[in-house]
C-alpha cells in the first residue's frame, strides 16, 4: 500500500483546524521538504516519489565520490612511497652515521636525538654531507644526477664576541654567511685509472678562503641547501617518472649548548622527463585516476549542495511559518518538538560536500599538460584531507534516508535523548585535559622527551586515554596536520 503522510503528531492526525489558504499550503510543504523517502509503519510501507528521487541521486553520489576516493587514495599512497623511500635514500647516503633505528622506533627514538657533540665530529659530518652530493651518481643504488642548474650552498649563522681590553663587552648573536664549495679549494676532484671520479671536501678550507677560520666553535646552524634530479623506473612498467629534489641538511645548535641536531628535509616536484633531456615515456602518477570521474562527482557534488541546502532553508521557514500559524490560532506548540524537526542532516551534507568540492577542485586537471598530474605530495595531501572528510560526512549524512521504522531510528533517537548530557560531559572531560596538559607541560616539560612541547604533551595525554600506540600514529601524521619534514 502506497500513501503519503506527514510525521507530526496530533490529537486527531489534524493540526490545522481552520480553512483558509495556509491551512491548505502548509500540509503540502510540510510533506515536501520533512518527508522521509521510505517508512514502514503498522505494516503499511509510505513511499515518497520526490524523496525517493533525492535518495537515488544521494546514492549514486556515494557510489563515485567512494570509487574516486580509493582511486586517489591508491594514487597518493604510490606518491608517498616514491618520495619517502627517496627520502630514506638521501638520509643514508648524505648523514653520515644515520642508522636505520631512527626509523623503526619514531617516537621517542630509543637511541636518541641524532645529533653531534664535538667540533671534530661536526666537520666530519658536514664534510660528508658535501662531499656525498657530488658522488651520489655513482655511489647511490638510485639513480640521481647533477643538471647544470643544480647547485649545493652553505649557509652559516654564527655569532660574534666583541671583546676591548682582552674582555667581552658586547655580544652580536646573529651573523650570516653564504657561499659554495669552492672547487681546488675545500672540494677536491680526484679522478682514477678506471675513469672513476670521486670528490671529497674540506670545509675549513673553503673557510680560510673567506676569512671565517674560526666561526665552527661560533655556529648556531648550518645549513647544507641543494638541489638535483632523479629518475624513477617501475618493474613491468615500460615508462619513467623523473623527479627534481630540493634538500637542506640542517645543523642546529640554536641556544650553543653543544648538542648540534642533524636533519634533512626535502621537497620532491614531479617533472616531465623531457626537462632532464630524455626522450622517456612519461609514468603517470595515477596509473587508474580517471579524470572523467572526478568531473561527474563534482557535478553531482554540486547538484547535491544546491539541493540541500534549498530542502534545509525551505524547511525551516516552513515550520517556521507553521510554528507562528499554531501560535497565532490558539494553539501552544512546543518550540523543542520543532527545533528537533529540523533536517539537520542536510547540514552534514552541506558540509561534506564543501569539503569534497575543496579536494575535487584540487585534483581535476584544466589543461591537456597536467595529463599525468604532476603535483607534489603536499598538494595531494591537501586535497585527499578534503575529499576524505568529503566522503565520511557524505556516507554519516546518508543516515536519514535508512530511518525506514523504529528499529532503524534507535541510534537517532538514542543522540537526540541524550545529545545535552553529552555534551555536558565533553565540556567538563575538556576542562579536566586543559588542566592536564598545562600541569603535565610544565612540570615534566624540561625531563621527558614526549611532554617536551605543547603539542607533545597533548598527543601524550591523548594517548594515555586511548592507548599508547596512538603516539605513533600521531607522529605519523605530523608532516600533515603540523610541520612537514619532506614532500
């Protein structure tokens, strides 16, 4: 049996018990933009035509957002792998006792801070790092190369004692120099028999050369700022993906207590090979992305919004109008059985759809250059944040369309009944963390590595609530929600 009808309750199924046009309009709209799609009652089955119009579209919307989500999500974990096994190579090529400890236990590390603690060691490690830039073509398992335009400098910040008298007077903590290693100077070229080439390098030398002898025991950091390119070949894959890396090896010892922290960051950017002088066949880095798709789910992304958020204001004003209707013959409505009507639903879905547009626009190409969608990893971070909340507000907002009987409306009912009590709850459980986490930052701040900073305390008592593998998987994330290291 098929019929239509509205939700409200009534004494007698009726609310509107005087003629006139809104009396007649009211009933109509209230079905229109209240009605639920399907609903199963007393063993009688409502079907709404309009509604079940919308929850068709509403499917079909799910089904290619969700297909284009694990698409790009494929696509984005290949990026990942290819930019940070590049990075782990550069580690272990350039940072001279890197050990691969510090990456199988990231936080805190068991060994401790990679750093260096005398001025001998220091030297060794910055000659190293120069001296492994050059060599990398042939000391590397991958495949890195030296265009003309890449180039290696080094930067120093130190500070200066001022002294009169034999005594300290006065005190210049900030003083910058820049230059490249100097060829026949602190870099040396040694070639062999077998036609090798082989390069080492002295960093004094080339600061004897500019009149900074002893600014080593001065240093507050030191930074090693490069660039090169390298190539990239799949197996069973007859194409090449070329990459142009920009690194900075960072010796930082900013307060000069004698613990010099050692760090490479890297920015890798996809490029076409043809820039590297190669006649290669492009690899695209989305092997199975279909554009086409990405186009259709943000038309219907777009269909969706509009229609949302129509269906959303329409109902309110809707029982708006009817809330001053009753109000105005007499009647007493309670303002709480209305606000609770609201489609509130469609917000989430408004929401969602924000942030599916947000990624959708990111990643859709406009012209035929971007074919293989070139982009570096932080753009595709950026846009699979967006589309992933996209797709988790879009499935949670699909909820409304199951609410078929009572059975299907236990969890609704369950969060309308008991939403305050909650939200008391999360009030006073956040007021106890912020506690917490200023007594915790302040008082073991100076003596353990994981309530260091202000963000570590926070993931630290986080993680204490939810279990200690959480700190893992906080600092995972870390690159993306706080201060990338590499991309």
């Amino acid at each position: 049996m098929v019929e239509q009808s509205t939700n409200f309750k009534s004494s007698k199924g009726n609310w509107f018990r005087k003629k006139g046009s809104t009396k007649d309009v009211l009933p109509v709209l209230l079905r229109l933009f209240l009605f639920s799609s399907l609903k199963w009652k007393e063993k009688r089955c409502w079907i709404s035509g309009i509604h079940l119009f919308l929850l068709c579209l509403h499917v079909t919307k799910i089904e290619v957002m969700t297909v284009l989500t694990f698409q790009i999500g494929t696509c984005r974990t290949t990026v990942y792998m290819t930019v940070y096994e590049g990075y782990n190579a550069l580690r272990h090529s350039m940072l001279l006792h890197w050990d691969a400890i510090y990456e199988t236990l990231p936080y805190p590390p068991s060994p401790g801070a990679f750093a260096t603690y005398t001025q001998p060691d220091f030297q060794e490690r910055v000659n190293y790092a120069v001296q492994q830039y050059f060599n990398l073509e042939s000391d590397a398992m991958a495949y890195f190369l030296r265009l003309p335009g890449d180039n290696i400098t080094i930067n120093v910040i130190y500070f200066d004692l001022i002294r009169a008298d034999s005594e300290i007077v006065d005190l210049n903590s900030y003083e910058e120099h820049s230059f490249e290693p100097q060829l026949d100077v602190g870099l040396e070229k040694h070639t062999y028999e077998n036609g090798e080439i082989n390069y080492t390098y002295n960093i004094t030398k080339d600061l004897e050369q500019i009149n900074l002898t002893t600014v080593l025991n001065r240093t507050l950091a030191l930074d090693i700022s490069f660039s090169l390119h390298s190539l990239r070949v799949q197996k069973k894959q007859n194409d090449a993906r070329c990459l142009q890396i920009f690194g900075t090896i960072s010796f930082d010892d900013n307060d000069h207590n004698g613990e010099v922290e050692v760090e490479l960051n890297t920015n890798t950017i996809p490029i076409h090979c043809s820039k590297m002088k190669y006649q290669l066949k492009d690899s695209p880095q989305c092997r199975h992305y279909n554009d086409e798709l990405a186009r259709a789910t943000r038309a219907l992304v777009y269909v969706t919004l509009i229609v949302d958020s129509f269906m959303f204001l329409a109902g309110v004003m809707t029982l708006y109008i009817t809330f001053v209707y009753k109000k105005t013959n007499s009647e007493n409505p309670r303002f709480r059985e209305y606000f609770w009507r609201v489609q509130w639903w469609n917000c989430l879905s408004v929401i969602g759809d924000g942030f599916a547009l947000g990624g959708l626009n990111g990643l859709i190409t406009n012209t035929e250059e971007d074919i293989y969608i070139y982009k570096p990893l932080k753009d595709w971070d950026r846009s699979m944040i967006n589309l992933g909340l996209g797709c988790l507000f879009t499935w949670f907002s699909f909820l409304r369309y199951i609410r078929i009987s009572h059975k299907f409306s236990l969890l609704f009912k369950t969060i309308r009944k008991a939403a305050l009590d909650v939200l008391f709850f999360m009030v006073c459980v956040i007021i106890i963390f912020v506690g917490f986490w200023a007594s915790t930052y302040v008082v073991l701040g100076p003596y353990h590595v994981k309530f260091k900073t202000k963000h570590s305390t926070a993931e630290t008592l986080f993680s204490i609530i939810n279990g200690d593998e959480i700190c893992h998987v906080c600092y995972i994330a870390r690159p993306i929600c706080w201060r990338p290291k590499w991309n």
